[in-house]
C-alpha cells in the first residue's frame, strides 16, 4: 500500500506553517518504501497532482473555525472537512473536499481510498512571521506521534 503523508501549510506564516514542519520532522523519521513524506503550500486542485496514485493519504494542515482552541488536535475525514462547495471564487482555493470530490471524478480510481486530516487549531496565520504560537508549536510532538501510530510505525 502506498502512503502519502502531506503536510500543507506556509512556514512564513506563522501557524498556518505547522503542517510544512511537521512534515520536515516526519521525513526525518520514517525510512520504509512505501511511505513517501512531502510539504506543499499548494492548495485547492493543486493539491491533485500530488495525491494521485496513493492508496493512503495523510494531511496535516492548520484549521481556523469559529469554536477551535489552539493548539487542538482534530482527526477528521474529508466528510467532515468542510462541505464540497458549490461556489467558490477560484479554483484554486477549494477546500479539501471538495478538492477530493473533482480528483475522483477527474482521476477515477487514482485518489486515496483512505484519507486521514490531522488539523491543529491556530491563531495566527495571516501576520509574516515564521514563529508559531506557543501552544500550536506545543502540539506538533503529539501530532507526529498520531501520524507515527496511523501509520503503524
């Protein structure tokens, strides 16, 4: 089985970047084969090119909702991600669902059947910075630990 585990974010700004570092860590870590560790500050359809072709995918990636607490650790599935969007202003800004709804249909049979969100609550993601909160910053430990145990290692 082929896994993919994503981190999506971008380093500079602020918590928004804890998914590109926890992935940095993970790459570090995992050594087996079938299990490729990549980051991206892509999003929306971008995000196809990398997914096709795994069997498992894995995403960390930052969440902002009305009712998060930073620092929160959030395992989600794309159903519940955010409902696929009927309207959007770009393509490319599509939210993960919706994203995963157009690549079945575009690359059938080539998506993950198995897809994982790991999503840690934070505060601050639009100042450039490449400092992330203390609290976000005090989860990626404990996220690495969940994609270590996802994936069985």
């Amino acid at each position: 089985m082929r896994t993919l585990v994503l981190g999506i974010g971008n380093p500079i700004l602020g918590d928004d970047g804890i998914g590109f570092h926890i992935a940095q860590e993970l790459a570090k870590q995992i050594k087996d084969e079938n299990i490729d560790v990549k980051d991206t500050s892509a999003d929306g359809l971008n995000l196809l090119e990398l997914i096709v072709g795994y069997n498992k995918l894995i995403v960390i990636d930052a969440i902002m909702t009305e009712d998060e607490k930073v620092g929160e650790i959030y395992r989600l599935k794309p159903g519940n991600t955010g409902k696929p969007a009927s309207v959007t202003v770009s393509p490319h800004h599509l939210n993960l669902a919706t994203t995963i709804e157009i690549g079945k249909k575009l690359f059938a049979g080539q998506i993950p059947e198995e897809i994982i969100v790991f999503a840690v609550g934070t505060q601050e993601v639009a100042r450039v910075t490449e400092e992330m909160t203390a609290k976000v910053k005090e989860a990626i430990p404990r996220v690495i630990n969940l994609v270590l145990e996802e994936l069985g290692l």
